[in-house]
C-alpha cells in the first residue's frame, strides 16, 4: 500500500483524463449511432449500404486495430501533407485524446447503430398514428411520440455500450495517453510493483463501470416510472 | 354415488397458502375418493389453480396437511418426484416440449423416471396416442399441431406415467372454441373409464354430465360442495347462486 | 497519395504467418472459457449463497474492468507474487502464451456464463413445470428440458461473443505475442506504412469474422427446425 503514496494524485489525474476520453466519445458515440441508424432506417439505398458497410467494418476489427490505424494513419498524413509546407517537420499527430477518442467512437457507434435501429422499429406504430390523427405534425409525432418510446427501448443495451466505451479508453494508452495505464507503468517503473498497479488500475475501472451501472439503472427506473404506477 | 367403503385418493385438511400478504388458501378441506370426478369452479382469483397445484405440490402449501396416495406431502425431495410419477397434471398452456416431437414428448418421463425400455415406452406412447385420436401426429413437432391437438398430446403425456389421479388446470381455457369438444370428449372417456380427476374449469355442460361432485371456491375457501344437481338447481350459498347466474347467463 | 500495393503483397502473407497463434489463443480461449462458464452457471442458480456469490463478484470484476487491464495483471503482475513464482504454474504464467490464454479464458467466462444464464432464464417456467409434474428430478429437468431450449436462445449472443473474443485475440500484441497483429505492427514500425498494412490486416479480420457468422447461423439454422415448420 506504501508504494501507492506519491502517485496518488497522478492516478487521480489519470482518472480524471479517462472521464474525459469517456464523455468526448460518448457524445460522438451517440451522434454516430443516431445518424448511422437513420442511414439504415432511410429509403436511400447508398446511404443503407454505407452504413451497413460502417457497422460491418467496425464490428468486424479488432478495436486496438482500429486505434492503432486511425492513429498512425493520421500522423503520416498529416506528416506527409505538413512536410509540404516545410520539410524540416519530422512528425506531427493528431492528439492522442482526439484519435483515440473518435476511434473508439467509432467502434462503439457501429454498435450504437444497431441498437437505435432496433429501438426506432420497436415503436408500436399504433401510437404513431394515434399522434397524426390527433394533428400532430410529422416532427412533433418524432419528439414527443417516437424518441420517448424509442429511448425507453434503447437504454437497456445502450448501457452495455457505455460500458464498452469505458473499457476500450483503456487502450489509448497505448497511442501514449497519458491515463491511468500510463500513470501504472511510470509508477511501475520508480516501485517495481507491477501487481499492485495493474490492481489499482483495476479497481478504478471497476469504479467507473459501477457508476455506469448504477446510473443506468435509475435511468431505466425512471424511463419505466408510468409502468411502476401500474402494479 | 358415494362409496364411504373405497380409499381416499387425495386428503387434504385445513390447508392453507400465502403468497407473500396475500391468503390463497383458506383452511380449505377436501376428501377425493378413489373413482371421484371433481370439477373445481369459481371466480378468478379464488385459489382454484393454487389447490391443485399443492396437490402434486408445484405449489407448497404452509400449514395443513395433503396426503397424496398414501403419501403425505413435505419437504423430503425423494418423495416428490415418486408422487408426481403418480399424479398427472395438464396445463391451460398445454406445455408441450417444443425441441421433441410428440412421440419423443411422451416417452420422456417414461423411460427417465419408470426407466422403460425405448421399445415399451413407445408402445405406451402409441397406446395413448390412439386413445387421444391422433396417432398419425407422432413425429411431428407441438408447433405443427393446432391447440385442440396439442392438448389431446399432453393429456395423452400425462396417461403413459400410469397415473392415479388426473388434474386438469383449465384444460381449454385457453383453446379456440371449435376446438374446446375434442379436448372435452376426451376427458370424458377417461372419466368413464374410472379415473380420479379434479378439473378446474368453467365448462358447465362438462360438470354436469362427468362430475360426481362440484366445489365451488371464492376467496380461498371452499364454499359449496354437491353433486351436479344439487350444485346446478339447488345452490344452497349465496355466493355461489352470484357466481352460477353470472356464468350460466352466457 | 499513393497504395503501395506491393508492399500489400508482400505484408499479407507474413500476417497470415501469425493466423496460427491467432486460432490457438481463440481455440483455446473458447473452449476452456466455455468450461469455465458452464461451472459458473452451475454454480449461479445452484441456489446455495456460498457458491452464487462468489460467482456473481467474479462476473462483476471480469465484466467491468477493461480486458487489457486484466492481461496486464497477469502477464507483468503476477510475477511481483512469491507464491506465483514459486507454483508449480509458473512455466505456464512465465510465458506471454499462457497469460494470454489465461486472461482471455477467464474474461470470455464470465461473459458466456451470463450469456448462457440468460438462456436458461429464457426457457418457459411452464415446461420446467410440466417436467416436474412428469416426476422428472431436478437434475433430468435440467439436462433434457432445459438446457437444449437454453443452448438455442443463447446461440445469437454467443456468436457475438466469439467474435469478441477473436478480436480480443490482437491484444495479446501488447505482450509481446507475434499473432496477425503482432506481425503488422513490427511491419508498420519497419516500414512507416500505417494504411497499407493496418487496411490489409482488418480486412483478414473481416472475413475470419464473416466465417465465424456463418458457422454460427447454420449452426442456429440446425437447431430451429422444430420451430414453425412451414408444413
């Protein structure tokens, strides 16, 4: 336990940088499931295949694969493109917190994609054409009828994919983010106890995903609260 | 009719059941004698189903004692399953094993729990599909027969255990009307060939013609009992001359 | 920009060179995962608090914390434990394949077991009610009735779940383990070719997904053909 002390604010810093990565994402997450599902659910048959093509490839790849390509493909071009302007620039990147962050977006979205589409079908389009007959627009049908019915479906898997995302921040590490796993291997390196580390690491993502859980779960109950008033 | 000489198959005295707050047994007695037909009726909710099923105890009663065959219901697991071999129930949803087909659905329990060899028990199996009139349905699949059909299949399932007595939890309840005849006949012909039965139900016309007696259950309790023309033309409580005007109005 | 297609060429065949070690820490992460999981279940409903406990913690660690964190833990903590160099696993646990092996198997556990308890939860308490009322024991119901129904409802979640763990195979690259994503990255490094390589590796990836989708249908296919036979 000893060996913790000094490091803990650095891990603290590190977990502060993790919620960061995690809400970043989280937001891109649910921009790229919300217009990937409406690719999916439109009449256009480009925009169906290129979505389809979107979820089959990110669901398909490995996501260090995804990481490690968006973000080494990134520098080269840049690199490549800076080098144009002046050829004394050996290596620019884009942040490791905004590669990453878009890539594992990305990912997530892909499955988020899914999950909406779904969702947005398991509206009873009975209660859709109560809200027109009633005279109400197209878009006030969408707000008020569709999204409130379609976000009661979506929360429960949409969860799991927030739990996902925290755990895949894990890997930015690896493209040298400087999170908690970074913050581990410095420590490892001045302490030489590895195990204790990787625990500590361990126990702050366990942290994390509970207060995901938790968060989910009052969410649901107050999604489901007409349905509780039932019994 | 009653034959105060032959055994009883099924004692139960002051049995009670609570699900959580709630009674669902009230101090509920009951004598069936080897050879009675019983039809229990009553509103929803009167622990009808909840009484039957104690009987092979899907349901486990609280206080009281049930004496099955001989054999008084408690905890001791081994007991269980030897007196359930002994006690067929049929469902309101049939419950068919969707993965078998119907001949591999009533040789099951057979050669598991009576250990029968597959020769004997697809004799049995056969014998009962016969008796339930659909033989030629054996190696289909439940979900390629009709309500009525698959109903006839889990009396038949029921009958290759051998058993002493037959419950019935609202056998057509839940059938399309055109089909509720096929599932009665069949009832019938097995009450005339002597079996005990206790049958919850709402259809009258079957009380009337198969029951020896009929019981009458509201809130937990057993309010009348009496063969079919006393129960039908002289209801004795009030509750159940309610009961038997809203029905029989229909 | 240009596509080295030679270096394409060239790449492919020395990733496939890593497809072996690929398989193996999917093999048999899968199927000791799958043992794994079948005794967690076991143990989940067995009823008893000593043995539901446990399992449901272990679940809950294995589930919320990020499964590079879990190979870490293995793979560069282990060794700072006495008692672990000391047992008779050490030549197992020394070697990056074994850890691997271990993280991966103890991950796919826990998410297989819930995967499967969702199955067994699926299967219609009417006919564990009609087994029962046949007089079948408790261990028949199981065996007979409920586990073919279970397997059935299980099989879509647990396709995703390989696939998952396929993917999870490339983070054994982080251990220095020379699998598909091994080899690609120690080419990448050679040769600065982020896009050539990476594009070529996920689209391996891409197919050895599509197989295993297709395995996994035929397999669902097989035993569905009880259900609503258009007769």
């Amino acid at each position: 336990m000893e060996d913790i002390t000094g490091w803990w604010d650095d891990f603290f810093w590190g977990s502060v940088a993790v919620a960061q990565i995690f809400v970043t994402a989280l937001i891109m997450t649910v921009l790229f499931g919300l217009i990937g599902a409406a690719a999916k659910l439109s009449k256009s048959p480009v925009a169906k295949s290129i979505a389809s093509g979107y979820t089959i490839v990110f669901r398909g790849t490995p996501e260090i694969l995804v990481l490690l390509l968006f973000y080494f493909g990134s520098a080269v071009t840049l690199t490549a493109i800076a080098q144009i302007f002046d050829p004394e620039i050996k290596f620019i990147d884009i942040p490791p917190f905004w590669a990453g962050s878009l890539a594992i977006a990305l990912i997530v979205g892909s499955y988020a994609t899914e999950t909406f589409r779904g969702a947005f079908l398991g509206v009873e389009p009975g209660q859709v054409e109560a809200g027109r007959a009633l005279g109400l627009s197209g878009l006030q049908t969408f707000i008020y009828v569709r999204v409130p019915a379609m976000w009661r479906l979506a929360l429960p898997p949409f969860g799991n994919h927030m739990l996902s995302l925290i755990k895949d921040t894990a890997l930015i590490s690896i493209i040298g983010m400087q999170e908690t796993l970074f913050v581990a291997e410095q420590a490892i390196g001045t302490t030489g106890k590895p195990f204790t580390m990787y625990i500590l690491v361990g126990v702050i993502y366990l942290g994390f995903s509970t207060v995901i859980t938790l968060s989910v779960m009052m969410l649901e109950k107050y999604a489901n609260r007409h349905l509780e008033a039932a019994r | 009719m009653s034959d105060t000489g032959r055994a009883n198959a099924i004692e139960m005295e002051n049995v009670n059941k609570f699900f959580g707050g709630f009674q669902a047994l009230k101090n509920v007695s009951l004598s069936v004698k080897v050879g009675e037909r019983i039809v229990v009726c009553g509103p929803s909710g009167s622990g009808k189903s909840t009484l039957i099923r104690c009987i092979n105890r899907l349901e486990e009663h609280d206080s009281g004692k049930i004496v099955v065959n001989g054999h008084e219901l408690t905890g001791a697991v081994k007991d269980i399953d030897a007196v359930r071999s002994e006690v067929g129930m049929v469902f309101q949803s049939f419950n068919l094993f969707p993965h078998l087909t119907i001949i591999q659905n009533l040789m099951l329990a057979p050669r598991l729990v009576r250990k029968s060899s597959k020769s004997e028990a697809r004799d049995t199996a056969m014998k009962y599909l016969e008796r339930v009139k659909i033989p030629e349905q054996a190696d289909k699949y439940p979900s390629q027969l009709s309500g009525g059909q698959q109903q006839r299949v889990a009396i038949a399932r029921a009958l290759c255990m051998n058993p002493l007595v037959m419950l019935f939890d609202e056998p057509t309840s839940a059938l399309d009307p055109e089909m509720i005849s096929e599932v009665l006949d069949v009832m019938t012909d097995l009450a005339r060939e002597g079996m005990t039965m206790i049958c919850v139900t709402h259809e009258m016309g079957f009380a009337r013609s198969v029951a020896d007696n009929v019981v009458f259950m509201d809130y937990g309790e057993i309010v009348e009992m009496n063969p079919p023309e006393e129960f039908f033309d002289h209801p004795r409580n009030e509750r159940t001359k309610l009961f038997l005007s809203q029905i029989l109005s229909h | 920009m240009t596509f080295d297609f030679a270096l394409i060429a060239d790449s492919i065949p020395k990733m496939l060179m890593g497809i072996g070690l690929t398989f193996q820490l999917l093999f048999l992460s899968a199927v000791l995962g799958l043992v794994l999981a079948i005794t967690l279940l076991l143990m989940r409903i067995s009823g008893r608090w000593y043995l539901s406990v446990p399992t449901m913690v272990y679940i809950y660690i294995f589930r919320g914390t990020p499964i590079l964190v879990q190979i870490f833990i293995i793979y560069y903590g282990l060794p700072q434990l006495e008692f672990v160099r000391d047992s008779i696993f050490w030549p197992i646990l020394r070697e990056p394949f074994g850890c691997a092996v271990l993280a991966l198997t103890l991950n796919t556990g826990a998410y297989v077991s819930e995967i499967l308890r969702g199955g067994v939860l699926g299967v219609d308490r009417g006919l564990k009610e009609a087994g029962a009322a046949l007089g079948l024991s408790a261990r028949h119901r199981l065996v007979y009735i409920t586990a073919p129904i279970a397997i059935r409802l299980a099989l879509p979640a647990y396709s995703n779940d390989v696939i998952s763990l396929m993917k999870s195979t490339a983070l054994a690259s982080t251990i220095t383990l020379l699998d598909m994503m091994g080899i690609a990255r120690t080419i990448v490094a050679e040769t600065y070719a982020p896009y050539e390589v990476f594009i070529s590796l996920m689209v391996i990836y891409l197919v050895l997904t599509w197989m295993i989708q297709r395995s996994f249908g035929w397999m669902e296919k097989r035993m569905s053909r009880h259900i609503k036979v258009e007769a």
